[in-house]
C-alpha cells in the first residue's frame, strides 16, 4: 500500500469515504518550536503519519537484515492504547486514550506487522488484532476508522496484520462475510473502463471507478499478503478473467492484469491532485511492483522497478522514511539489492532517518547481498526472454494518515481517491 505521504486531516465526511485517503497538509515541515521525539524516523510533523512511517521503518529493516534501535520499537510499541488501537500519533503516552483520539485501522494493521516481524512483542499484537477484528464491518472489510464503510486499502492492510499474527484471514469473518468477500465485491468486472481494477470504495450510487492505488492493495491482499512479499517464481502473465463470481485469488490476478496495463507505457503510475497536471507517482508504482510480485509476475514488474531506480531518489530524499521503506520492499519483492537500487543505498539512507540500528555484521549485511543478488540472478534466469536489465534495479492510510513517504495502505507518495 502506498506508504507514503505529508497529510493532514480531511473533515470526517471525507474521511468515511473517502476515507482511507490521506490529505495534502500545507506544510509538512517542523519549525525551530517543535520538537519530535528521537527515537522516531523522519523529521517532519508526525501527527497524521507516526506510527505508519515508523512501522514501515522497523519492517523495511527488518527485511533485510537490520536490528532496529530499541528505543525505536519501544517508541513505537508505546503509542499503543489500552484498547489495543493505534492512532496517527500519540504526543503525550502518559495520557490514556480517550474518544477524542482518532485511532484507526491502517496504523493499528501496519504496527501489527511491523512487531510481529521483530518478534517478541505478542501481548502488543494480540491486542492490536483483537481490536481489529472487534471493528470488522457486516460484510467482512474494514474502513478507515471503526465503522466507516469497508474500502480495499483499510481491508488489505488488516488481512497483512492478521496473516503476519498468524491468523487465517478467512476465518475473521462477521456472519458468513470475510475481507476476501469484501475484497471481491470491491473489484471491477473485466469488461469497460478500468477492467480488473479494485475500486477504493463504491460511490454514493454504487458504482465502483477503477483505482491505481486500491488496485495495488487488492491485489496483495487478495493473496491474503502483507507489506512484505517474498520473491515469487514468475506465472504466466495475468488475465483478466470473470468467470462468474470471481474467487480472490482471481480478483488479485485481474488486478494485476490491469496494473500491468497500466504501466505498460511510462513504466509509472499517474496521480493528479485537484487542480493539478498529472504527474508520476512513486508511491503507488512502488506498491504496483510490490502487487505485481506478489502475484508472480516479475516479469510484467521490470519495466516500473527499473523506473523506480532511475527516478525515484529525489522523491524519496524529500519524503523520508516511509518512501525509502517501500522502495526497499519493492526491491525485496522483486529479489533486487536495496543496497545498490540504482546506484543508491536505500538501507544506509533509511537509517540515517532515525536512531542508528544496533549493529549488524558485515556477515549478515553480505549475506544479504548475496541473497538478494542470487534471487535476482535466478529471476532473470526465469525470463530469459525479457529485458536483460531486470537485475538492476505499497495504505493504505485513510484519512489523516500521511507517511512522510510515498504505502500505504499519505501524501507525498500518494491520495488513496486519486484515479489512475
């Protein structure tokens, strides 16, 4: 999901439907008054992003090898409230929780996967999960916020959590309906304008408009997949097939049809804020090549990942933790070198973002490497009758969540309602 993002809260009637879409904040950067806590990555407001970017840090770490700085996951751990629940950001801990505190399920899904990764912190998750599945919706997804309409990012990014607790997400179910059913119902047939796609969230009317980012989300979640996808061996291109009722494993395929169209051009995904010219979107492509792995199509995911490496580096200076963590698990995904993603080493970026990691062994570092280079090599081998390049080379928050990076499942990265 399109971790990425500077947002600022839209008025709650956007948000129930509009909802998981982060806002545009006016101006993301901290003045000489403020001070954030140290032990959080990145260096702008944390209001509307905390716990998503400082999740989707410890969880790109983790990937590839990195010990997080205690203080970090004890930061992190600690913005949790006695419900379970995670906001945006928690200023003052020592407070409880109250109703005023918008929490939410993107947040609380994505700290859910990022401690679940390190380890050691089941009393946190346990609780984080409980919550999520005591706000579930009647037809099986999440929204945004507790009982805001089911959207495809908010229920993919819980399916992540519950799949990186441990749990089945079909058995989450309210009555008969599970997230794969909301999911479903949430995917567009395969004939007319944006076959295959995953809406965000049905208009007023009903009707679904096919979604770049939700397409993305869907498709992992689909899969019953989280913010971190293995390496898959590739499958023969997706089609968008119906089929009749179409099982999730069929709308994850259709979706990837459609993004691989999509990106069939410019290599990118487009975004266009109110008011402006399209413009490429980085976030989004990542979680696109992140989509089309899952799926196995590593082929089809070439040609964006090699845009992402010529293109992205300023992008992702000027967005922070966030957008270096899913440019990291895009490489992930596809078996690329996040230490050589273009000539740039996203691990040493990312953490220069935050508190220094405990240190890791060359041994370890180079042993990532190596694996990370091995997967490549054999993907490529895999495909032999593609572009030989391959080998160099997301949110998924709702409202009021904005990575200061591109997933999401925020703003500079991405707007959850943007069309593609």
């Amino acid at each position: 999901m399109n971790v990425r993002r500077s947002a600022a809260v839209l008025a709650a009637a956007t948000a129930v439907i509009g909802a998981a879409a982060p806002a545009v904040a006016a101006d993301p950067s901290p003045s000489a008054s403020q001070a954030f806590p140290a032990a959080l990555y990145g260096s702008t407001d944390p209001t509307y992003d905390g716990v998503w970017r400082q999740s989707l840090a410890l969880l790109a770490q983790d990937t590839v090898g990195v010990k997080p700085a205690a203080e970090a996951v004890d930061w992190l751990t600690g913005q949790q409230c006695a419900n379970g629940a995670f906001a945006p950001y928690r200023a003052d801990t020592a407070t409880a929780c109250d109703a005023k505190l918008m929490v939410d399920t993107n947040n609380t899904a994505a700290a859910v996967q990022a401690l679940a990764a390190l380890g050691g912190h089941d009393a946190v998750t346990d609780k984080a999960v409980a919550w999520l599945k005591s706000v579930q919706n009647k037809d099986g997804g999440w929204g945004y916020t507790p009982g805001g309409a089911s959207d495809t990012n908010s229920t993919s990014v819980v399916v992540g959590a519950l799949t990186a607790a441990g749990e089945k997400p079909e058995d989450a179910r309210k009555g008969d309906q599970g997230p794969y059913d909301a999911l479903v119902k949430l995917a567009l047939p395969c004939k007319g304008d944006g076959a295959g796609a995953f809406a965000f969230q049905p208009d007023k009317k009903g009707n679904l408009a096919a979604n770049a980012d939700a397409t993305a989300a869907g498709v992992v979640g689909a899969l019953g997949k989280g913010l971190v996808v293995e390496p898959a061996k590739q499958d023969e291109a997706a089609a968008c097939s119906d089929s009749g009722y179409p099982s999730a494993q069929q709308a994850a395929a259709n979706g990837a049809a459609y993004l691989t169209e999509a990106l069939a051009k410019d290599g990118h995904l487009d975004s266009a804020l109110p008011g402006s010219t399209d413009q490429p979107d980085y976030g989004n492509t990542a979680d696109a090549v992140v989509a089309l792995a899952a799926q196995g199509q590593a082929a089809q995911a070439k040609k964006p990942l090699k845009w992402l490496t010529q293109n992205s580096s300023a992008w992702a200076a000027q967005s922070g933790p966030a957008a270096y963590a899913q440019l990291i698990l895009a490489a992930h995904a596809t078996g690329t070198n996040p230490r050589d993603f273009g000539g740039a080493d996203l691990v040493k970026q990312l953490n220069a973002t935050g508190p220094a990691p405990r240190t890791a062994s060359a041994d370890s570092e180079n042993a990532e490497d190596a694996k990370d280079s091995e997967n490549a090599e054999n993907a490529e081998d895999k495909d032999s009758g593609s572009d030989s390049d391959s080998g160099n080379v997301w949110w998924m928050a709702g409202v009021g969540l904005a990575a200061g990076a591109g997933i999401g499942f925020l703003l500079s990265s991405r707007n959850k309602r943007r069309q593609p």
